[in-house]
C-alpha cells in the first residue's frame, strides 16, 4: 500500500498538555481583572481572558474553552446569575465561580442551583481566592465559609416555617414583588378586605411586623434575601 493509498489520520481531539490553561474573569471593575489575574498566574493560568460585560463573556466563549469562569452577578448589561446557564452551554467543561460583593445566601443558593461550582465573596483574602479555586480544580463545590454558615442556618429556619395555605403563598409573593394591597386584590379578583385580612394573618403567622417584614420574608422565600 502506498502513501496515497493509506486514509488520512484523524486529527487528536484530546488538549495538547503544554497549551497554557485558560481562564476567563468576567466583571466589569478593571482593579478586579487585575487582582484576579495575578492571582490565577500564581495557580497556573498562562491566559487570563477578560470580559467587562456578559455580552463579551459570551462573544469570548466562541473562540475559547477555558478551564474556570470567575464571574461577577453584577454586569452592565444582564444580571450575573442569568449568565452561568449559557456559559455552562458554550464551556461545560468550564468550573464557574462567582465573585460578588454581594454575599447574600440567597444569591449563593440561586448561584448554586443554576450551575455555579462556587461562590465567593469579594471580602474575601487571597488566599482564600486561591482556595476556591483549588478546591474546584478538584471537583469540589466551595463556599465562603461565612455564606456557608448564613446558608445553612437560612435553611435551616426554612424547615421551621409556618404552613401557608395556598391563598397565603399567592398574596405574600404578589407582596415580594412590589403590589400594592388593591392591586393584588384587583389582580387576584377578590376583596380588598380579604387581601388586608390575609396580610394580618401572614404577619402573625410569619411574626413580622409591617409590610417591610412581610417584603423581606417573600424574597427569602424566593432564594433572593
């Protein structure tokens, strides 16, 4: 058999070892790609991509795989967490971790439950930084110790809630979301009157005083306090 006759070799789809690792950090402070460039040269990263909005975060995942994503929730042009889903579509091979200011349990939860591998807060010391992503390298889920804890005590109060009824549970989101008591009334298409009666019952169910107490128990319930 000739060398004309012998069918081309497929090229090797595995990574080539010595190609530098990659990593992407998304956030829209320059003092951030800074720091966090640094810091992922340190662990090894030969490339640090930089997106100052999700809309270049995507753009930049159309030409490249990278190993990890640090990613902030607060872009100019989408909220953070919207963006973990499609950047798991177009790097699934690819570890999130989201770098927020805000360390909010319920951000950590959602963060969690769209497909992030971590969430650390940006108070955090740069050894702990290098301790994420670390313990994501190696296919662990990591959280700031302190989110941790106001995690699972949030969870923890979850499983000591008052029962809603049904009724109870529509009035107190339409609530969470800014409606004022006609307005859930006429969106409901009951009485005013019965909406008040539901919001005195929900205070003394949920003991809060006052519609703020009544706000902030909707958005915990959300996954957003």
């Amino acid at each position: 058999m000739t060398d004309a006759d012998r069918a081309p070799t497929a090229p090797d789809p595995s990574p080539d070892p010595a190609a530098p690792r990659v990593a992407l950090v998304v956030d829209d402070h320059p003092i951030t790609h800074l720091g966090c460039g640094r810091l992922l040269a340190e662990l090894g990263y030969g490339r640090v991509l930089k997106a100052m909005t999700g809309a270049e975060a995507l753009a930049a995942l159309e030409a490249e795989q990278p190993s990890v994503v640090v990613l902030d929730i607060a872009l100019p042009d989408a909220p953070g967490l919207t963006l973990i889903a499609p950047i798991r579509e177009r790097a699934p091979e690819a570890m999130v971790l989201v770098f927020s200011m805000n360390d909010q349990p319920g951000f950590a939860a959602r963060a969690l439950a769209e497909g992030a591998q971590g969430f650390l807060s940006k108070n955090a010391a740069p050894e702990e930084f290098a301790t994420a992503i670390r313990a994501l390298e190696a296919g662990e889920y990591y959280l700031s110790p302190a989110v941790a804890l106001a995690l699972a005590t949030r969870q923890a109060g979850a499983g000591r809630r008052a029962e809603l009824t049904e009724r109870e549970e529509q009035v107190l989101a339409l609530i969470g979301a800014g409606r004022s008591l006609q307005q859930i009334a006429d969106e409901i298409g009951i009485s005013y009157k019965t909406v008040a009666n539901t919001s005195s019952t929900l205070k003394r169910k949920l003991n809060v005083t006052g519609m703020p107490g009544l706000v902030r128990e909707a958005l915990e319930r959300e996954g957003l306090g």
